[in-house]
C-alpha cells in the first residue's frame, strides 16, 4: 500500500508521550502513531458494526425481556459477592 504524508496538530504533552514511547521501543514517531491510528480505526469499525447490529435488533423489535434483565443482574450480583467473599478469604 502507497502512504501518503499528512499534517497533525496536537499538543506538546501529547508528542511528548509518543516520543518516550518511540524512544522505549526504539521505534519511530512515524510508525507509533500509525499503529495508533491503525488501532482506533479497528475499534471504533467494531463499535459502530455493534451499534448497527443493535439498531436492527431493535427495529426487529428483538428486545430483552424484563425476565432476562433480572437474570442478568441477578449473575453479576452473585459474581460480585463470590469476589468479595474471595477477598475477605
């Protein structure tokens, strides 16, 4: 694939964090920030596919009963009171 150069402006705090993390892998600013990008990119074409997903749930009308909500509620409390009881242990 081709690249293209292009210009970013962010603030020094910012540069400063890419440069040390560049520094600490001996890897360029360059090849930082577009593993960055390459990163965002993934993750936000994964939430919008799940947005999507939920939204034509929905207009399928294929909602969670108030049931299935009180089942799911009712794990993560049990899950969270394992946890604790782990931790008094």
């Amino acid at each position: 694939m081709s690249s293209q150069n292009f210009s970013v402006r962010t603030d020094s705090g910012t540069l400063e964090k890419i440069d040390a993390l560049a520094q600490e892998q001996q890897r360029s600013r360059n090849v930082i920030v577009n593993e960055a990008i390459d990163r965002y990119i993934r993750e936000e074409t994964r939430w919008q596919a799940q947005i999507e997903d939920g939204l034509a749930a929905a207009e399928a009308g294929d909602f969670a009963s108030p049931e299935d909500i009180d089942r799911l509620f009712d794990s993560f409390d049990q899950k969270a009171a394992q946890a604790l009881s782990k931790d008094s242990a």
